[in-house]
C-alpha cells in the first residue's frame, strides 16, 4: 500500500462489515451499472434514453447512443468482482469538508 493512502480493511470488524455492506449494496445496484458504462464508454446519460413509465433504460436500437452491450458487460463484471473490504482512498481525501445543506 501507498504511503499517502489508507486502507479500509483497517477498521474495526464492525465499521468494516458496515462499510463493505454498504458500498456492495451501492454498487450492486442497476443505477450503478448503468453509471459504470457510460465512464466505460465515456458517453454520458444524456444520449441515453428512458422508459417514461418503467423508468428502464430502452433497448440499444431505441437509444440515440450511449454505453454498448459490452460496456454494460465490462459493469456487470466489475459489480460481481468489486472488493469493497480491500478499498484503498487517497488520505488527501480526508482534508475535504461536507458543504452544508441548504433548504
């Protein structure tokens, strides 16, 4: 491991287990894969299209453009193989501050 980065399988086994459950279930979610495509592609959301009512992504040949069936494939694959326990964040992370929320 780097010097200028901490490793989250150094905490405790609670925070880590809660941690880890909680960056899985993220992830693991349809909206992630989705997000995870477009970085793949490097096509961003706005030349995908939606189902109005089922809010589902439309099939390829009804989108303008956006991710490929492989680039969904490449998303699906970092889901499965994605290790939150062995996640490793820059310490410069830790200088930024949550902004307060405004009403």
């Amino acid at each position: 491991m780097a010097q200028n980065t901490l490793a989250v399988n150094n905490l405790s086994t609670g925070h880590l287990d809660a941690f880890t459950q909680a960056l899985n279930r993220i992830i693991s979610t349809d909206h992630a894969r989705n997000t995870i495509a477009q970085i793949v592609s490097g096509k961003p959301a706005r030349y995908m299209a939606y189902d109005a009512e089922t809010r589902k992504l439309l099939p390829a040949p009804v989108r303008v453009s956006g991710p490929s069936k492989e680039d969904f494939e490449i998303a699906k694959r970092f889901q499965e193989e994605c290790r939150a326990d062995m996640l490793e964040v820059k310490s410069s992370l830790s200088l930024y501050k949550c902004a307060p929320l405004k009403n």
